[in-house]
C-alpha cells in the first residue's frame, strides 16, 4: 500500500471503529406508528426516477460495449426496469 493511502485508510477505520461505541435512541412508541407523509412522498419519486433512469442507463451501457452486444445490454436493463418495478410493487 502506498503511503499516500495508509492516512485515510486508519482515518475512515478510525471512523467506522468509533461508530461501534454510540447507540441509537428508539423514539417513543406514540411516533414510531405515525405515518411521515413526507417520507413516503420522498420515496414514491425517488422511485419513479429510479423506474424513468434504468432506460436511459441502457442507452449508457449499449454505447459502452461493441455493436453486435448492444441489443443485449440494453435488453439486460430493460428486464431490470420489469424486475424493478414488480419489486417496488410487491
């Protein structure tokens, strides 16, 4: 390993360590049951963007591998976007 590297490798093993000694607060069990409209806002388009980026990526990927391998790359992404989906409605 070169010297360069072994400082931010103790630093973020350091980190990681020290995050063994803290513990986590449970919320009261009043707001543990409450539903955060915002939250479920928030993950309803983040997965509708997850859903609108697998096509593009396919696009991404095809440009990447040679010509006779394009229609199976992005073949492979859009079988992802189908599993995606089905998981996300599941």
């Amino acid at each position: 390993m070169k010297s360069k590297f072994i400082l931010p490798f103790l630093a973020l093993t350091f980190i990681c360590c020290l995050g063994l000694f803290f513990t986590h607060h449970e919320a009261p069990l009043n707001e543990a049951n409450a539903f955060n409209y915002a939250d479920i806002a928030w993950m309803l388009t983040a997965s509708g963007l997850v859903l609108l980026m697998t096509p593009g990526l396919s696009f991404f990927y095809g440009g990447m591998v040679s010509k006779k391998n394009i229609i199976s790359t992005m073949l492979q992404n859009f079988i992802a976007l189908g599993v995606i989906t089905l998981l996300l409605c599941a």
